[in-house]
C-alpha cells in the first residue's frame, strides 16, 4: 500500500462533481494539485474552498482541442516539479437510442471520454517513464463493464478505456506505473443534467437513480483507498455493482434485469 499524502495529483473534470471532490479530499491530505476542466472560473473557485489553495495550481484544459494538450502537460508537469498521479476524471455521458442519436454525438462521445483521454495519458507516459513511477488512475463507469439501453456511445467509449489501460498496465509495469480504473455506478453528480441526447444538446433534467446514489464525498474517500491499494480495478456504488458479477457469470439474466429497470 502506498500514502498518498503529499503525492502530486493532476485531476481533470474537477471543477464539479467526482473531481470537485478528490481535490478537496487529496488537498486535506496535503497532496500538491493540478486541476483541470474547460470551466476555469469553476476551477478557481474550487481552489478558493480548498484547505490549502496555495498548493493547488489551475491549468484550464479541453480534451477536445488535442493541439493544446503538450503545451498543458508541460505546464502541469512544472506547476510543482513532476507529477506522481494522473486522475483522468473528464467525461459527458449519454441519453438516446441509437435510432434517434446523431452521428456527431457518437463523435462528441468518443472525443472526450477516449480520445482526449488516451491522448492526455500517452502524453505523460514519458514523465512516469523517466521517473521509474507513476500512476493513471482512469475513472471509466459501471457501463464500462456492461451496457444500459440510452447509453450506447457512453458505453462504448468506457469499454475502450478499459482494453486501453489494461494493456498500458501490462506493457508498463515493469517501469514502476501503476494503473487503476474506477468503475462509478450512481453517484451524486450532475452527469445526467449534462448527458447529451439524441441532437447531442444536454438532458438538463436530473434522474432518481443519480439523486438517491452515493454522495461525492464518500466516493471520493473510496477513490483515495482504491489508489493507494494500487487497485487495477474498484466498484464503487450500491446495488448495481451486483451488475459486474451478473455480467460475468449470469448474462442473459443482467440482460432482462436491465431491461426491466427504470434505465432512463
């Protein structure tokens, strides 16, 4: 097990939500950080509530604007002189059948939840590489190890992270770099207000399941343990983690559970 107390930590999406979260609970723990989203009033705000914002440095940042992403790491890596852990946390999900959605919204999907995502990490590889150390720590979802109807492309682009980082782990365990991927089910967040649908617009409207899930807070702390236990995969929800286990030795009965449930 490793402390994480006093690690340098890059979080993207951390203006809300999970990463808004993580900042606060790694900043108490006096880890030095780098918060990223493309919402640099909310990032400054959330370096204001931070125990100790003198050791939290803010680097705006969109994972769909790739030409941008060296210069940024750059910047991230010199904030305070190396970087220890990546927490890529940026995502959009998804709320549409796949009859009705836009070809553009699969694009969107892909871009931000993979694409800018791996470009990111491919980029930093080098960092860790040199330092013999280092760790990706890559929140995906539930819905990247089984899928929900209205969440195709979300589910997608998760399964992608997942076959991406299971074979970075692989070809890079023998430099010292970790990887950890968090499978969140419903936690308390605004993903499904911001959940693009059909025309790629956002909901807008939050949902039961999202209101009654786990307080950020709480998934925040599991998040911290799961790193420190250098975990290559962590669940974290209630109920619907029974999904994982269903998926792998019951299928077909996942399958008309889903089905079932109130999804939307």
């Amino acid at each position: 097990m490793t402390e994480i107390n006093g690690k340098t930590v890059w979080i993207t999406g951390a203006s809300s939500g999970i990463g808004e979260a993580m900042a606060y609970a790694l900043n108490s723990k006096g880890c030095n950080l780098i918060i990223s989203s493309r919402k640099e009033k909310d990032l400054l705000k959330v370096q204001g509530h931070c125990e100790f914002p003198e050791k939290v440095a803010v680097v705006p940042l969109d994972l769909t604007n790739l030409d941008v992403l060296p210069n940024r790491v750059e910047t991230a890596k010199e904030a305070f002189g190396g970087i220890d852990i990546l927490i890529n946390n940026a995502g959009i999900s998804q709320r549409s059948l796949i009859v009705e959605t836009e070809f553009a919204v699969y694009e969107k999907l892909i871009q931000v939840n993979y694409l800018g995502t791996v470009a990111l990490s491919r980029l930093l590889l080098p960092h860790f590489i040199n330092r013999k150390s280092g760790q990706f720590v890559t929140v995906t979802s539930l819905m990247g190890k089984f899928g929900s109807p209205y969440r195709s492309g979300y589910c997608a682009a998760k399964h992608a992270l997942h076959g991406f980082f299971d074979v970075l782990r692989m070809e890079h365990e023998k430099d010292g770099i970790a990887v950890t991927l968090i499978c969140p089910g419903f936690i308390q967040t605004n993903v499904a207000k911001n959940a693009l649908t059909a025309d790629g617009s956002a909901q807008g409207t939050d949902d039961q399941a999202t209101q009654n899930g786990l307080p950020t807070a709480v998934c925040a702390q599991r998040i911290i343990r799961a790193i420190e236990k250098r975990r290559f995969e962590a669940y974290i929800g209630r109920k619907e983690i029974m999904g994982i286990y269903l998926k792998r030795f019951f299928p077909k009965y996942l399958h008309k559970f889903v089905l079932k449930s109130k999804v939307r």
